[in-house]
C-alpha cells in the first residue's frame, strides 16, 4: 500500500501536506513520516496518535481564524478515515456556532497503490443516508479493490505477488504428486520458527505476549475502572 511508487509520489505531490504514519507502516512511508516530525509537519504513533494530532493543528487553525486550506496525508489503515472525518466535523460544527468562521478546509490524503482503486456505483451507495449517498455519487473512484477481491487494500489479486507465482500449470504440477506418499511435498512445507530468547523462550512466543497482555486489559478494561474509582487516591496511584 505504501511501497516506493506511492513514497515518491507523496514527496512530489504533497511535499507541504502534514504526513502521518502508523507504528506498522513499511519503512519508507515511516521514514518519511519520522523525517517530517523533525520539521513538526508530521507523526509518528498509535491512531490515536494521529487523531490528535490532527485534531491539534484543526484547532490552531480554527483559533487563528484565516483562511487556510489543511493537507493530512494518512499513512495508516483505511478504517481510521471514519473517526478522522467524525472528528473534523465536530470541531467545524463547534467553531461554527460561536465564532464568524474563516475558509478553512481539511483535506485527508489516503495514498493506496495505483491498482487499489475502485470505480464507484450509484447502486452500492442506496443502504447509506441520503446526505451520504449524495456524497458517493460525486466521486468516481475510492481507495481499496472490489468487495471480494483480495485479502487487503494493497491492490488484490491483480497486483499480489504471490498470486502471480501461481498458474494452473504449477496446480496441476501439485495435483499430479498428491496424495504425496512418498513425502515429496514436505519440501515445501513452511518451516517453524525455533529460536529462543537469552531466557530460553520461544520468540514465537514472546511475540504473542504483547497481544495477549492487550486482550487481558480490554477484557478487564471495565473492572479496572471501577477498581481504581473506588479505592482511594493513594490505592489509586498504586493500581495505575
């Protein structure tokens, strides 16, 4: 999704836009995200991160009160876009109401690889709202590949690396040496990750623990809260 081709393309297009960039990205779009950061046109973090940093230079705009045309180039997944476009209205809607507002516009860039893109359809948008759907209409196209295509946004099936490995020469290759009783296929079977940490665990397994710490915490999210509202201050900081 972010790969050199998009990278290049937001340093020429967008070299003046505020860029954002997820923990996970690749590291070129990360590169140049960090890179921004030093300039203060940038972040570097959690999605929550990113929220706030938008929300930050919308708000400064909005106290200045002039005119100004606001660039976010989002380098994080597509279903952030809903909570950023959530939160930019809400901001206009209360700047709106207790001040003569200058032009100021939000623009959120979502760079995607040139085949993530699909063209739009009147018919798809009738199970939105009507304001929503009005909206759908206008545009032609929109980032990620057909429903159905693909596993990611990253530009399905036509431009995935490892569907392009396969043929139906290599399947009928596959289906001529099955049921594999003498075993030649176990050459191809994907080996297991065995190496150990200093302390003799499994890395396989010390990589889990980070996901399975955040499932505990959001399992035992509500308890926490009312554990820690209930105690007292003293108790309180301890739990925290």
């Amino acid at each position: 999704m972010f790969g050199h081709e998009v990278v290049e393309k937001i340093k020429e297009e967008y070299c003046d836009a505020f860029l954002t960039a997820h923990f996970e990205v690749p590291g070129e779009m990360f590169s140049l995200s960090m890179e921004a950061k030093t300039r203060g046109m940038g972040v570097v973090g959690s999605t929550q991160n990113i929220l706030d940093f938008i929300k930050y230079h919308l708000k400064q705009t909005l106290d200045r009160n002039v005119d100004d045309h606001l660039q976010f180039v989002l380098g994080t997944e597509s279903g952030m876009i809903t909570s950023i476009v959530a939160a930019v209205r809400q901001l206009f809607d209360s700047y709106e109401s207790s001040k003569e507002g200058a032009s100021i516009e939000v623009e959120i860039v979502f760079p995607v690889s040139s085949d993530a893109i699909s063209k739009t359809s009147i018919d798809d948008s009738h199970h939105f709202g009507s304001s929503v759907a009005n909206d759908l209409e206008q545009i032609s196209i929109v980032p990620g590949v057909f429903s159905g295509e693909g596993c990611s946004i990253h530009g399905g099936c036509a431009s995935c690396p490892y569907m392009k490995m396969n043929s139906l020469e290599s399947l009928f290759k596959i289906c001529q040496q099955l049921p594999g009783e003498d075993n030649s296929l176990s050459v191809y079977q994907a080996s297991r990750l065995n190496a150990k940490t200093s302390l003799g665990k499994l890395v396989a397994e010390v990589g889990c623990e980070p996901i399975l710490h955040m499932r505990h915490f959001q399992a035992r999210r509500a308890q926490l809260q009312r554990d820690t509202s209930s105690s007292s201050p003293i108790a309180s900081q301890v739990v925290c």
